[in-house]
C-alpha cells in the first residue's frame, strides 16, 4: 500500500491547478464520523470519530495527522471494545472544479483497544495497525468551508507482532462524512 500511495503521489505533481482552494501552503482541520461495515468473515462493527489537521505540501495533495476513537461493537454481550488511534492520511484531489472536487485517500494508524479486536473468528489482540484507502468528494459550502465523505477499504491487523495464531485479520467498508476547514 505505501508503494501505491508513493507513486500516487508522485503522479500528482501532473496535475497542477493554479486556481485551486487546495492551494500548496494551505492548512486544513476536519471533524468526521464514520461506520465500517465487515466485507469478510468478521462480525464486528466500528463506529468512529475522527480529527484531522494538516496542510497541502503541493497543489491539491495534503497529509494530514488523524487521531480516531472508535466503539467496536462485538459479538457477545460483554466483547465490545473501545480502541483509540492515531496516524497519518494522505489525500490527492484529482479532480477540482468550482465548488467540488473528487479525490483519493489512504493512510496508516496504530490502534489500542480496551479489549481484543476484533473477537471473531477468534480472539486479536489489544494493539493493531490500520490501513485505509478510499474514493472521496468535498463540496465548498461557504469559504474555506468543505463538506467530505466518501467510502475506503479498512484493514485491522496486528501485524503478527504476535505470530501468526494471533493475527485475525478484519476487513471492512468504512463510510464516512465529515467537514473541512482551510486557512
């Protein structure tokens, strides 16, 4: 995933917008919500809050630093979990039109969890890595105001910091939307 995000990037310096709101040197802070939905064979369901704030090292491309909370809903009626994050999100604006835009996005987290995630099919652990990359829109309301969301593939594993018996991996859907704020 770091390989596509580098080249991605890299592609990026392509597409040079001079009259863009992403402009280079821009600052930005987010506020959003979300909801990952399992794809695969785990039955666990996260409910996230996330901040973010960052800038634009070059038109259109941010990187931004993510702090996320999370509730794990697990199955069982005493599994579920509470798990904090923090990481990195890169996000390219691929598509900038007047008032909207269309962008990529993917980033890594660290995560640590009041109890093992995820449950199913059998126990994780308490510390994992995130991984997430996805498709997204913003829509200026007011200056310098965003509406974002869009949906990202979410993977959840340890790593096998652990070994391999203990490296459940979980794979999700994560829909979100949030606002944007630059300066």
């Amino acid at each position: 995933m770091f390989l596509f995000l580098s080249v991605l990037l890299a592609a990026c310096g392509l597409a040079h917008a001079q009259d863009t709101p992403f402009a280079r040197g821009t600052q930005n802070f987010s506020l959003s919500a979300s909801y990952i939905s399992p794809v695969r064979f785990s039955e666990d369901r996260f409910y996230n809050f996330t901040l973010a704030g960052g800038g634009y090292f070059m038109n259109n491309n941010s990187i931004n630093l993510e702090v996320q909370g999370s509730f794990v809903d697990q199955p069982g009626n005493e599994d579920d979990a509470v798990l904090g994050a923090v990481g990195v999100l890169c996000r390219w604006h691929f598509l900038v039109r007047d008032p909207w835009s269309l962008f990529i996005d993917g980033g890594a987290m660290v995560s640590y969890a009041d109890n093992t995630v995820p449950i199913t099919p059998y126990f994780g652990t308490h510390f994992n890595f995130i991984g997430k990359v996805g498709i997204g829109g913003s829509w200026e309301i007011q200056d310098h105001t965003f509406l974002l969301g869009g949906v990202r593939y979410f993977h959840l594993s340890n790593g096998q910091v652990h070994g391999r018996d203990q490296n459940p991996s979980y794979d999700g859907a994560q829909f979100w939307a949030g606002v944007m704020w630059t300066w």
